[in-house]
C-alpha cells in the first residue's frame, strides 16, 4: 500500500478546526497552501511562525500523548 501524506495533513487540518481557535489563513499557511486573494497575499507581511510553532507544540503533544482509545488502522 503506498503512502498517503495527506491523509495526515487533513488530520492536522480538521484539528485546527475542531480543537483549536485558529484563524483560515494561519491553518492553510500550516499546510503550505496559497491562502487569500493576490491582493492580500501581497499586502499580508508575515508568515505566522511564531502562531505556527505554537500550534505545532500543541499538535505534536496530541498525536504522542498516551490515549486509552486504540484506533486501528488496518485497510480493508
């Protein structure tokens, strides 16, 4: 079975949406996509990295930090 990354992208991306306050731009920007118009592309001078590391932190600790659920992963 070949890998597919964006299976664990889009977990990351419903995350930010369900767990977390964070703003469309800076979820998108995680995930390396094009967010916004061109205008306020040009207009929007930062990258998020400080809000980027933070979330980041919190994500990582999500997905290692010991649960009781198991979830199989086995393809049918």
């Amino acid at each position: 079975m070949k890998e597919r990354p964006h299976g664990f992208r889009s977990s990351l991306r419903v995350w930010l949406a369900e767990a977390t306050d964070t703003p469309h731009d800076v979820a998108e920007m995680m995930l390396a996509h094009v967010a916004g118009t061109s205008v306020e592309r040009a207009y929007r001078r930062t990258d998020y990295l400080d809000r980027r590391r933070v979330l980041l932190e919190k994500w990582a600790h999500h997905v290692t930090s010991a649960s009781d659920t198991i979830v199989s992963m086995v393809a049918k």
